[in-house]
C-alpha cells in the first residue's frame, strides 16, 4: 500500500492519495468508531509493524491496544494476540482495518447472530467481519496459520454458519492495493447510505 493502511485517511471527502487534513479520520479510526456505534463493548485493536505510531490513535479512538510481538509469523498470530487479551464474552466480531464496514452492517450482524458463526454476503458470497459465540474463543486462542487461522474456525462449523443476505457489496470490500484503495474512496461512502 505504501503507507500503514491503518492510518490512510477514510471518509466521504477524502480525495485518492491525499494527505490527512485536520478533521478528518484514518481508517482505523473510522473503523473503531463504528464498531463502537454498532453496539460492540470492548474494541481490542491488535498491532504489529509500526505499532507505536499506531498505538495513540487508536487509543484515542477508544479501543484497546494490544501488541503482536509474533506479527511476523503470520495474521493468524493477530488473532491469537486479540483472543487471548479478551475476557470470556456472548459474541466476538472479527474485523480487519483495510475491511471498512459501517455501524449499520455490524449492527445488523450481531442483532441477527443465532451462533455460533454468523457472516456477512453478498449475491451468495460471504463477506466480513464475521460474528463468532464466546464458546469459541478457545479455538481462536489456538489458531495457527497451519491450520488456516479464523477460516478454519468458521467452516469447522460448517451449515450452522449463518448467512445474513445484504444489498450492497460493501460488505466484500478489502482494500489490498492502492487502486482498492482509490476506487473504495470514490464510490464507499455512497454506497453504504443506500
């Protein structure tokens, strides 16, 4: 990407390749405070590279902060580190911060959670964040990337995986390159208003 995806600017104004100005958020601020809108109680935001530069911010934006001193060896680390920092809890949202989702979209995933994985899709493609029971915190505290980390998790549950049918295509959206980036800055914040 160039630059930390955590800390590119997000938001209806942001023109492709700008800097952050004054006001305006970055995407992992973006990110906590609509987890936070949607009803989610403790956001533990997980760190790696460049975790110091990140750290304030999302403290700031009201998360929690926990380091990743194994980000290297792989994301399922990431979600062992986040796991393994919460308390036992009724559901887990797994998010990801280059997979901007609004308050409404969490917010509808975990009214409708059933257990114990509810996910996201799109035309009968499965999107993001996914919604996990607490009974299942044991599992993510042992994911490897070996054994393919919160995928495995989610099919190990198989047809109890609840698919929650959306309108809009925002819930498939990662931003991997640059031009992910530039293309979700123009079209994502009409997108999530329909």
């Amino acid at each position: 990407m160039g630059s930390p995806k955590p800390l590119l600017p997000w938001g209806p104004s942001t023109p492709a390749r700008a800097g952050l100005r004054t006001g305006e958020e970055t995407l992992i601020e973006y990110d906590i405070r609509q987890l936070r809108e949607a009803g989610v109680d403790d956001v533990v935001v997980v760190l790696g590279h460049r975790a110091a530069e990140i750290a304030p911010i999302a403290e700031s934006a009201g998360a929690r902060v926990v380091y990743n001193v194994r980000y290297r060896d792989g994301r399922a680390t990431s979600l062992v580190a986040g796991a393994s920092a919460m308390p036992s809890c009724d559901a887990i949202v797994v998010a990801s911060v280059d997979q901007p989702r609004p308050a409404a979209v969490v917010r509808r995933l975990l009214a409708e959670h059933a257990g114990p994985v509810t996910v996201p899709a799109y035309r009968g493609v499965r999107g993001h964040p996914v919604v996990l029971d607490g009974a299942l915190l044991s599992e993510l505290r042992a994911a490897t990337d070996e054994t393919q980390g919160l995928r495995a998790v989610v099919e190990r549950e198989g047809r109890a995986v609840r698919e929650v049918e959306f309108e809009t295509a925002v819930v498939l959206l990662d931003l991997n390159t640059r031009e992910d980036y530039d293309r979700a800055v123009s079209t994502y914040f009409g997108e999530v208003k329909r």
